[in-house]
C-alpha cells in the first residue's frame, strides 16, 4: 500500500518538476534569443545603449509578465535611439582618450606607469558600467531622465553598481576569451541587468 502510495506521488509531482524544467529551459531560450537580438542591433556601434536598454526591457517583461515579444524589443530600441546614440559617442570619445593614456602610461615601467594603467583600466570599466547602468534603467524610456537617476543609485544603492561593472566583466572577459561566445555573453549580461534593476525596485 506504501509503495503504491508513494508510486502514484511520484507520478503526480512529474509534471510540476517538467512545468519548472520548461520555464528554465524557455528562460535559457529568451536569454540566448536576447542576446542575438541586441549584437546584431549593436553592430552599428553607436547603438549599443539603445539595444541594451531594449534587451532589458525585454527581459524584465519575460521575468514579470512570462512573455514579451521581439515587436516589443523593437519599439523599446526605436524610442530610445537618439539619445543612446548621443550617449554611444560620449563612450566612444571617453574611452579614446582612456585608451591613449594607457598606451602613454604603458610605455612607462616605473610604478607611476603601473599606476596610471591601473587608473585607465579603472576608468574604462567606470565608464562601460555607467553606461549599462543606464541601460538598465532605461529600458525604453527617455535617456534624458537616466543619469540623475544613476547618480541617485550611486548614492542610494552602490552595490547595484558594483554588481553592474562585475556582469560587464564577465561579458567583455568571457568575449576576449572566445569572441563566438558574444551572444550568450551579452544575453547573460542583459539577463543580470534585469535581475539587478529588479532588485533595486
């Protein structure tokens, strides 16, 4: 009797446990889908805030509602354009003049050089995560009302941030391990973006 019990609750729990498998593995599939969506968007360089902030907004939905849809994505990525192009070439000049001083401050072996490689890979990093960060609280909305309310977080909330520059590490450090794992990279980077501006709500 015990074990026909015990039978038929193992019978009655696999659906449950298939229900969570199938959330996990749609989850995996939006994550990786998402990724895709905001490379190729990328690819123009100047676009890279508006397709991150999209791709947030993307997730942020699957995560909150169970489904969003790349219509969606779409629109979020048109709204937000115009000033995430403005915001791509801010980036852009930021981390050209970051990347001289390394190359000046490479060629010096004193412990000043050192110290100056060290501060200008600190500032690119500061610079790419200020920008995720934005991205993160974007998501489809004016990028004009974004940065007081990064400079809020910084007050408020620095661990977000620190949890921000450590997703773009891994994206980057993963991507300059094997350039072909940018899609997930970047999927799993806008998945922890999401889940982190979750957090901060």
């Amino acid at each position: 009797m015990k074990v026909a019990d015990s039978h038929r609750s193992t019978v009655a729990s696999r659906p449950t446990h298939l229900r969570s498998g199938m959330k996990v593995l749609s989850l995996f599939l939006e994550v990786m889908s998402v990724g895709l969506w905001v490379v190729v968007f990328a690819l123009p360089v100047v676009t890279i805030p508006s397709a991150i902030a999209a791709g947030v907004g993307h997730i942020s939905r699957v995560l909150d509602d169970g489904h969003g849809s790349f219509a969606e994505f779409c629109r979020d990525f048109r709204r937000g354009v115009l000033g995430g192009a403005a915001v791509a070439l801010a980036l852009l000049v930021y981390l050209s003049c970051c990347a001289l001083t390394l190359g000046l401050a490479g060629s010096d072996d004193s412990i000043l050089g050192k110290l100056m490689v060290g501060a200008a890979l600190f500032a690119m990093l500061a610079g790419v995560t200020a920008v995720c960060t934005g991205a993160m609280l974007s998501s489809g909305s004016s990028w004009s009302r974004v940065f007081p309310s990064v400079r809020r977080v910084l007050v408020d909330d620095p661990m977000s941030v620190v949890y921000v520059g450590l997703a773009c590490v891994g994206a980057i450090g993963l991507t300059v391990m094997w350039v072909p794992l940018v899609v997930p990279s970047v999927g799993v980077l806008v998945f922890a973006l999401a889940v982190i501006g979750r957090r901060m709500r």
